[in-house]
C-alpha cells in the first residue's frame, strides 16, 4: 500500500482503530524535510483518545503537523526518501527497539 496522508480527524483516528499494527508518520504541516517521525499506530504521542484523554481529533491533522499512514514502517520510510525528507527518525517512545 502506498502511504496516503489522512485528510481529517475522523478519517485518521477511523483509520488508527481499523489498522492497530499499521504506521504512521508525523510531519510538519509545511512538509519540512527535516521533520518525519515514524510511530506505530497504537502509540500515545499520535492517538486522541490516548491515556483516558479525549482530545480534539482535527488537533491531530489540521495544525501543526499532517499524518501519512501505511501497514509497514518500510512503506514510510520508502516514501520519505522519495519525497526528499532528510532527517526520517523513529518516535522515541514506541519505536525503541526498531532499526
């Protein structure tokens, strides 16, 4: 599958609860080349309704950053590269253990 970026709110969080071993990559609204953090899809830092929270699910894809969503970390970091970000990283809290 190719990474799609999720249009709104409803649309991501629908996905994330559809693809609970998926991916999904933060970046800066302004696309920046040296922002893209890659994060499963169950991790805290990127899910609304994480923690017993139940934040604004249009915070997560209508500010500061845009979500790109995949089944594999491969399909990300693949279309990273392609796209011209230079600086593609892990998310620290629950990508630890991964390349």
């Amino acid at each position: 599958m190719q990474p799609y970026e999720t249009k709104n709110g409803s649309e991501y969080v629908s996905w994330l609860v559809r693809n609970p071993g998926g991916f999904v990559v933060n970046v800066a609204a302004t696309l920046s080349p040296s922002y893209f953090v890659i994060h499963r899809s169950t991790c805290r830092t990127i899910r609304p309704d994480a923690n017993g929270q139940h934040l604004d699910p249009e915070a997560f894809t209508q500010r500061s950053y845009r979500k790109f969503v995949a089944e594999t970390e491969d399909e990300l970091r693949d279309w990273g590269v392609a796209e011209g970000f230079t600086r593609i990283r892990n998310c620290g809290h629950c990508m630890r253990m991964m390349k």
